[in-house]
C-alpha cells in the first residue's frame, strides 16, 4: 500500500522542485554566456552559484530524509536504516 503524502512532503518536494527549476535556468544561462564568450570570471561565479543552490537542494532533502523516512525506518524496527544514513553522510564527507 502506497503511504499518502504529508502536507509537510508536499511543501518540501514543491521547494525542491522550485529550487531545481532555478538551477536548470542558472545552467541555461552559464551555458549562454559560454556560447557568447562571457569573461570567464563571470563564468565562474554563475557556476559557483549553482553549485551553492545544489547544495541547498541536498541539505533540505537530506534533512527531509532524516526527518521522515529514516525516522520511520528505525522506528518500525529496520536496524540497516542506521548503516544506510551512515554511508549518506560518509558520502558527503568526502
């Protein structure tokens, strides 16, 4: 059986998804300004700049993740949900 979304899910994933749609704006827009010969300094910071909101974007699902479905995994007695949260977050550290 398929769990219904929380209010809270919805608010989360319609953030996210905004979020991505301003990122995939930012990269159209590096990619314009690589077509047209920008300064690459310029280049650079539009590229620095998506990288921060892909940052953003992680933090807010990994915060979701913990929150909700690992929250949920341990508490209906999965005992690999702890391993798998750790690999997550070793992934980051690298």
């Amino acid at each position: 059986m398929e769990k219904k979304p929380t209010e809270e899910s919805l608010k989360v994933q319609k953030s996210i998804i905004d979020r991505l749609n301003r990122v995939e704006g930012q990269i159209r827009g590096i990619k314009n300004m690589v077509e047209k010969g920008t300064y690459c300094d310029d280049v650079i910071n539009q590229i620095e700049a998506s990288r921060s909101a892909l940052g953003a974007i992680e933090l807010i699902l990994m915060e979701s993740h913990f929150k909700n479905c690992v929250k949920e995994q341990i508490q209906s007695g999965n005992d690999e949900a702890m391993e798998d949260l750790l690999k997550i977050v070793k992934k980051l550290m690298k």
